[in-house]
C-alpha cells in the first residue's frame, strides 16, 4: 500500500503527476481528433493531400522509437551500473522477439487496419460526431469479451451498452443545416461541398483550362475540394470499433496465454509497433497507395500540422501510460469524457459545427452510458490492480478493466488495448 501511495503522489514543478497526467490526456484527446479532421479537409500542400497510409505508417515508427527508448531506460535500471551497451541492446532484444511475441501479430494487423479506418472517418465525419460515435468502442469491446473470454456482464453494465446504442443512433439523427461551399464565395472557403451535385458544381469552377470530360477529373477535384460522405465515415467508424474491440480482446487473450507473465509495458509496446509496421507498409503504403506515393512522393501534401497530427497520436501511447500509472481508470474515462465535450464546443467555433437538440441529446446519453458502464459495482470490492499495456488510437483508447477477481464469475469489462494483472 505504501508503495502505491508513493507511485501515485509524484509530483513535477509542484503539480501533482495525477492532474497533470490527466489534464494532459483530456488535451491530448480534445486536439488529436480536431487536428486530424482538419488535416483532411484543409487546402492542398503544393497542390498535394498527404496519403493516410503514409502517416499510419510513421506513427508506427515513431511509437517504436518511444516505446524502444523507455524500454532500455526501463531495463538499464535493473542492470549493473557497469554494464556495456551491447549487453544492454541484447537483452531487450531477447525480450522483444522472445516470450511468444509473433502472437501480437494479430492485434497489430488488426489496430493497423483500424487505425486506417479513422482516417476514412474523420475524413467524412464532422470531428464532434466522429468522437462521439467512437464510443461504440465501449460496446464492441464488451461483446468480444463475452463470446472469446466467456466473461460475464451484469444486468447494470448490459444496461448501460444499451443506453449508449440509443445515445449513438441519437446523435447520427439529421441535424441542422450546416453552412456550404459556395464556389467563388470566400467566406466559406473553410467548408466543403456535401453532394455530389455540389461536386459537379465545384468542378466546373475550379477547371478551366481543361475540358469538363477529361479522364481524371474525379481525383482532381477532390484534391482540392474533400467530399464528405456521412454514409462512408459511419460504415469507418463502426468497423473501426468492432476492430478496436475485436484486437482489444485478442490482445488480452495473448498475454494471458503467454508463458513469461512478468514482461514489462515498453517490452509489449514495443512488440506491437513491431509487428504493426508490416501491414502499415505493405498493406497500406505499398499496396493501397503505393502507385500514388510512386508519382508525389512519400511526404507529398505534409506540412506542420500533419506532422502535429501523427505525433499527437504517437505520444497518446505515453500520456495513457503516466494516467494509469499516477491516477486510475475511472479517472481516465473522465478525461475523455471532458475531452469529447471539448471537441464539441471547438467544433462549433473552428468548424463551424451546427450542435442541434438531436446530437446535444445524443452526446449526454452516450457520456452517461460511460459512466455507468465504467462505474464499479458497489456489491463488489476491487482487489485488483490494473497495469495498462496502451495500443493507441486517435482518443486515447480509454480501457474498461474487469475489476474481480478471476473465476468469480462476476461482472466485468476488459481494456481495449489491454489489461495486465498484478497482484
């Protein structure tokens, strides 16, 4: 008990670790999200917009690198002051590719692929609805629980995933109409056309010098002009929850399948940044986009708020970690609560977002649904001690912990990214 009272009173410059690592996270959830969306609507770079495959890909890299580097940190603690370099490097590598680490491939290919779907998303969804719906997460994570964990769920907590159904399908009910782009209209640069009516229309502005049947013209107009297809970013979206849940609880399964129970946080993040770049390369830079990047370049289209985006989501990794570490869960789930509300409100101001009765209603619904999804049960005591192994995606991945002992049969939740218990 002394030892966590130490670990969770830490403190840097006089502010407590714990509201500092939760303020961080709350930003870090609110702008990511806001960010991104706009680095996928904002004009062309040189004529250019950057390819999402290309910006999975580097956030991979620089996850590994972070996650690598805290790793031999981590590691030169528990080693002799004197030990060289080489010693050093060859144990965390013994650690990276021992201790059935090829099972994460799985989960990789599973966050890769979702975390290319949140590009589709926010590329056709307004930053505030994409948040929102991205709660679904809570669900999908809940229900792979169940039919590959056999865990089991009380009537509160199946309540509370029906709440947050009713509060999602709420949200997506039709809003206010929102401002358009006007072609020739500069006050309204910052929007873009919603029908593809308004596409031909933008495409008779923007191409004069070539005829109005030339081949190609599809992809020329929506460099410069995104069309936003509500449709397309909720099919990504919901996918992408069924994956997060889906890799959530196939990470799970590996750990507690594995032999070597004692490795460590950097150790399996830097497992699944590993194994994450494979797909991220083959699949999505190579074969998805690999004859565009062949004719612009890797880095067509990236200017400082792309590379703001990626390292926004790279070092969400990092921030969820020092939470868990110095706060808790239910703390964290506060955090992205606070920040979706952020989101909101920013939307309204840099996006011009139209918050209708429908999706404040919706929004409420789905915050309560968390908290009482997230809320222990009073008749249970929480015995356990949760470490998070974080695999993040664009909010933060907030984790929902089974929070009883094992073989209780009990109530419980599991983490998105994962869970590790301690005694």
């Amino acid at each position: 008990m002394a030892g966590e009272a130490s670990r969770r009173s830490g403190s840097l410059g006089g502010i407590p670790m714990k509201h500092l690592s939760l303020a961080t996270l709350t930003f870090q959830n609110s702008a990511l999200i806001l960010i991104m969306h706009y680095s996928r609507i904002m004009p062309p770079v040189n004529g250019q917009r950057y390819h999402a495959s290309t910006s999975v890909f580097l956030n991979e890299v620089i996850k590994l690198g972070i996650s690598l580097s805290m790793a031999l940190y981590d590691m030169s603690k528990s080693l002799p002051p004197n030990t060289p370099a080489t010693s050093l490097f060859r144990n965390v590598t013994s650690s990276i590719f021992s201790n059935e680490s090829w099972k994460l491939a799985v989960p990789a290919v599973l966050y890769t692929i979702q975390n290319t779907l949140q590009y589709v998303a926010v590329s056709n969804l307004d930053a505030a609805t994409f948040q929102v719906t991205y709660q679904l997460k809570i669900l999908t994570t809940a229900l792979f629980s169940v039919l590959l964990l056999g865990r089991t769920l009380s009537g509160r907590k199946w309540l509370s995933l029906l709440v947050l159904i009713i509060g999602v399908s709420i949200v997506q009910f039709p809003h206010a109409s929102e401002p358009s782009a006007k072609v020739g209209n500069n006050s309204h640069s910052s929007f873009w056309s919603r029908s593809f009516q308004g596409l031909r229309g933008v495409a008779n502005h923007h191409v004069t010098k070539r005829s109005a049947t030339y081949e190609g013209i599809e992809e020329d107009v929506a460099i410069h002009q995104p069309q936003m297809n509500r449709s397309v970013g909720l099919v990504a979206v919901m996918i992408a929850c069924a994956l997060s849940g889906l890799a959530g609880v196939s990470f799970e399964k590996v750990l507690k399948e594995s032999t070597a129970k004692s490795t460590s946080l950097w150790i399996r993040n830097v497992q699944l940044s590993f194994w994450s770049l494979f797909p991220a390369f083959f699949l999505g830079v190579v074969w998805n986009d690999g004859e565009n990047i062949a004719k612009t370049g890797f880095f067509a289209g990236y200017n400082w708020v792309v590379w703001t985006a990626i390292l926004f989501q790279a070092f969400g990794g990092v921030i969820v970690a020092l939470v868990i570490n110095y706060a808790d869960n239910i703390a964290k789930n506060f955090a992205t609560s606070i920040s979706i509300i952020i989101s909101c409100i920013a939307s309204v101001f840099f996006f011009k977002f139209v918050i209708s009765a429908s999706f404040l209603l919706g929004t409420s619904v789905v915050l309560y649904a968390t908290y009482l999804y997230t809320s222990p049960d009073r008749r249970l005591p929480v015995t356990v001690k949760i470490a998070d192994y974080e695999k993040t995606t664009i909010d933060g991945n907030p984790s929902y912990f089974d929070k009883s002992p094992r073989g209780s049969g009990s109530d419980s939740g599991t983490p998105d990214a994962d869970a590790k218990r301690e005694a």
